[in-house]
C-alpha cells in the first residue's frame, strides 16, 4: 500500500543521516544497518546498527566524535571541518534519548 511507502519515504528524508555517527545513509555501502527483523534500518547506516543492536553499545557521545574526525580526515576532509561535523552529534537521535 502506498501509505506504508509514503511513510517510510517520510523517514527516510527526515532521517537523511545516520542518528548515532552522521553519516549520510546513501553514501552507506550496504544501504544501512539492518534491524532484528532483517529489514534495512532507516535510521542507523551499516557501521552503526546490525541485527537491532548497536555495534558499539557502549561507545560514548565524546568517543564517537573522536571516531567521527577520525574517519572524515581518512577520508581527506580538514580537521577543522571533520571537528565542526563531529559537533553536532548530541543532535542525533541515538545521544538525545541517552543524554534524556
């Protein structure tokens, strides 16, 4: 039915990035985590989320964001602008309900 359709279309724009790194889920090689159902997550990318769980349960908002710059600046990006990208994780879906 298009309702369901329309409705995760909704999510997926509202949700246009990964809700615990960032990263934007289309430039996610798998298409995003999956959840304990086996269905793609239209919240968490591939890294993040696998089988419902976070792969990293117990990782920190402050260890993230070191993680984060480090990733970006592998990826060619300047630090300053990894830094600023990094800064807005408390943002996130994933740290707002554990900063709550």
């Amino acid at each position: 039915m298009t309702v369901v359709h329309d409705k995760e279309a909704r999510k997926v724009e509202k949700h246009g990035s990964c809700q615990s790194c960032g990263m934007p889920l289309k430039k996610d090689p798998k298409g995003g985590g999956t959840n304990a159902d086996g269905k793609r997550s239209l919240s968490y990318c591939s890294h993040c989320y696998v089988n419902g769980r976070f792969v990293q349960p117990d990782i920190t908002i402050e260890e993230m964001r070191a993680l984060v710059v480090e990733k970006l600046r592998e990826k060619g990006f300047p630090r300053f602008v990894a830094r600023f990208l990094a800064s807005n994780l408390h943002k996130l879906e994933r740290w707002r309900s554990a900063n709550a």
